[in-house]
C-alpha cells in the first residue's frame, strides 16, 4: 500500500510540476570559499521568488548548516538507511528564505550502495526536482569517483577560483575532467577573494583562454568576489553574509551574479527534467 501511494504521489508530481535546474558549485581545490558562495547565492536566488533547496554534498566536511546559523536533526543517509522516514524530515525548510538538506558521511559510500538504498536516494531528488525551482549543491573539492556521476547529471557547473596559481591549475583539471565525459556541459567560471577587480578578471581571462585552445570550449565569467573581511565576521556569527550585511562588497557583488544566473535563458530540453534519469543512467548503465 505504501508503494502504492509514493507511485501516486509520483505520478501527480511528474505531471503538476514544472522541475527544478540544477546547479552544482565545484571547485579543483579546497579553502577556496565555496560553501559561503553556495549558501548566499541559494539565498539571493530565494530573494528573487524561486524556490530553493540547498544540498550539501560536501562529504565529511559539510558545513552549510553552520554557515546558516541552522541546526538539522536529520540527513538525507537517515532517509537512506530509516524506512520508515519520511522525505520532509530531512529537509529544513524556510531558512533565510530557503531550505536545505545535509548529506551526511555515508555518501562517500555510494557506490557501494545496495539498490535499495540507491532507489531511496532517487525517491529524495526525485521529490526535490519537482518541489523546487532551483537545487544547488555545495560539492566537496575535487573530483572523485564518487561525485564524478552527480557533477555529468547536473544542468550547469558554478566553478570557484581564487587567483592562486595552484587554485587556477586545479580549477582548469576540474573542468577538463567533465569536459572529456561531457563536452556540451555548461560552465561558469568564478573568482573569488580577489585583492582587486582587475586582479579577478585577469585570473578568468587567463582560464578561459587555456580552456579555448586546450579544448575548444567557451566558458562563461560569471564574475569576481572581492577580498573582504565582512567574510570573516559573518562566519564568525554564523549569519551569511548578504543577510548580515546586505551593504558588503561581497554581497553587492554576488546580488550582481544572481541576476546573470536567473536571467539566462533556460534550455527547456535540459533543464531538470532528466536529472533523475540521467543519474539513473550513469550509475546502472539503463
């Protein structure tokens, strides 16, 4: 009877409603503020009327709920592992205007994953695409074997740089890493904690030219973030930044991006509608 009615459910959720764009924010190394990005773009991106989810696939090293101010008895691996959990009980809702869900360590396993818990896993984002307008995920640095699968389902990638040498070699290593899976993947490029604007723009520059003539691929400049201390007290205070202080650089900056991001131009083929079934597909091959 139970799997009567999640088919039902299902069923109306397929047809009702219009599914979310996903969008994962990635970076080739760690320390480059990326879950600070993640958290106060999902909220900007709350402020424009969207509904948001926030999904923190960071493994091990999870801190949204943190950077939120937020605390969260459940995980989506509580959902995984406890049948009779039900999906809301793992997402915390109307956080500064968003909600959000923990991943929890066990996602590092989930390729080992048994069907079972593979098809509660499918049965969560197939519930949050058709729930939300956008789902960001806040993924761990680097590109493992693990999240390799999520990152080619995704509609777009935000990739986050810092001027660093090392920062850009790593960031250009990610990109060439889902380039050869998935040429047409869509990217935009950031830099973050720039000492200045001119600093930013030459540290994109410089990516998008090696990645033109390296793989023939245009990448899109989504912006630069300024190097500001407000960073520092809004961690400390674990309120993000844009709702702590709305007036910062940084916030002004990323209220900038928001528009570039919710204003493109949505390819209605891609958009959403196959994440599930793309993940489906990569990891069980039909």
């Amino acid at each position: 009877m139970k799997d009567q009615a999640y088919s039902l459910r299902r069923k109306m959720l397929l047809t009702d409603s219009k599914p979310a764009k996903t969008i994962a924010i990635v970076s080739g190394k760690g320390g480059v503020g990326k879950s600070n990005i993640s958290t106060n773009l999902s909220i900007l991106i709350g402020k424009e009327n969207k509904k948001v989810l926030l999904f923190d696939m960071d493994i091990g090293m999870g801190n949204i709920h943190i950077l939120l101010g937020s605390h969260h008895s459940y995980s989506i691996m509580d959902y995984i592992e406890e049948k009779e959990l039900e999906i809301n009980k793992i997402i915390c809702e109307n956080v500064h205007g968003i909600s959000y869900i923990s991943g929890g360590n066990g996602l590092k396993d989930i390729v080992e994953w048994k069907e079972k818990q593979m098809e509660r896993f499918f049965e969560v984002m197939e519930y949050a695409i058709h729930h939300y307008d956008y789902i960001l995920f806040d993924m761990g640095a680097g590109a493992t074997k693990e999240t390799l699968e999520f990152l080619l389902a995704m509609d777009e990638m935000i990739v986050v740089t810092t001027p660093e040498p090392t920062s850009i070699t790593d960031a250009y290593s990610m990109m060439k890493y889902i380039y050869l899976r998935d040429e047409g993947k869509p990217f935009y490029l950031l830099c973050n904690r720039a000492e200045f604007r001119k600093e930013g723009l030459e540290t994109i520059t410089r990516l998008q030219e090696t990645v033109r003539k390296f793989l023939q691929k245009e990448i899109v400049s989504l912006g630069v973030l300024p190097e500001d201390s407000t960073v520092r007290k809004a961690v400390i205070n674990q309120m993000p930044i844009v709702v702590g202080y709305p007036a910062s650089d940084m916030a002004l900056s990323l209220r900038a991006m928001v528009h570039n991001l919710t204003g493109a131009a949505e390819n209605p083929e891609s958009k959403g509608s196959g994440f599930v079934n793309r993940i489906r597909n990569l990891f069980f091959g039909r």
